[in-house]
C-alpha cells in the first residue's frame, strides 16, 4: 500500500461514491463499522446502537436510536456504511471515523459521544480481540 494516497481531493462530486475509496480507507472503515456491529452479523442495527451507548455507560433512548437509525434508507451493512458516511468522512483514523459518524448520529444531543469514550470502547475491543485469540 503507498503512502501517496494520502494526498487530498480537491474534488466535490457525488455519485458512486463508494467505489472511490481507496484500500487503506476501507479497511479504516472496516474497522470502525466492526466496533460499531457489536454482535457481529454485518449489519448496524438498533441493539447494536444500544450496545455501543451501554459501553460507554450511557442508555440511549429508543427515539434516539430511531432516529440514528433513519440515516440510512435500509438495513445498515458496510456498503451503506460506507456510503452514508464514505462520502463525509474519508482518510482519517478508524478513532475518527467513529466519532465522525457519531457526531452525525448525534445531531440532537450534540456532544453525548465524547472521543475519550469511544477510543476506550476500541481499546476495549482490541484486548478482547487479542485475547481471544
Ligand atoms: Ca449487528
């Protein structure tokens, strides 16, 4: 993988945005989409939401979820993902993109999701990842 990637587009289109990203940005946003689909099936879903907010020790309410939820127009696997948020958020850290996407989510109780707490969640995710082996 080069490093050249990281140059900056200056380039504002929309359209088949998800074909654009490169292999380095994807797999960043693997990473963020695995941590947000708490129990795994590839698809972001309400539980999951749920699960992510109690991690954090924060209940979410259900409206909130909903809401959340309504992003996208269908169930949210990693292409709808990385379409909803490929397209806002490209070339920064798996950290960022979380927060990135939270913030998104979270127009309503604006600064609810804090970095600190999610960068826990990733080095929570990362022992258990480890440990598991
Ligand atoms: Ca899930």
């Amino acid at each position: 993988m080069s490093k050249a990637a990281k140059k900056k587009s200056s380039k504002k289109r929309s359209g088949s945005e998800a074909a654009q990203f490169d292999q380095k940005t994807i797999q960043e946003f693997k990473e963020a989409f695995g941590i947000m689909d708490q129990n795994k099936d590839g698809v972001i879903d309400k539980s999951d939401l749920k699960d992510l907010y109690a991690s954090m020790g924060q209940i979410a309410p259900d409206s909130q979820i909903d809401a959340m939820i309504k992003e996208a127009s269908g169930p949210i696997n990693f292409t709808v993902f990385l379409t909803l948020f490929g397209e806002r958020l490209t070339g920064t850290d798996p950290e960022a993109t979380i927060v990135g996407a939270f913030a998104m989510f979270d127009k309503k109780d604006c600064g609810k999701i804090k970095e600190d707490d999610l960068i826990k969640i990733l080095q929570k995710q990362e022992r258990r990842a480890i440990g598991r082996g």
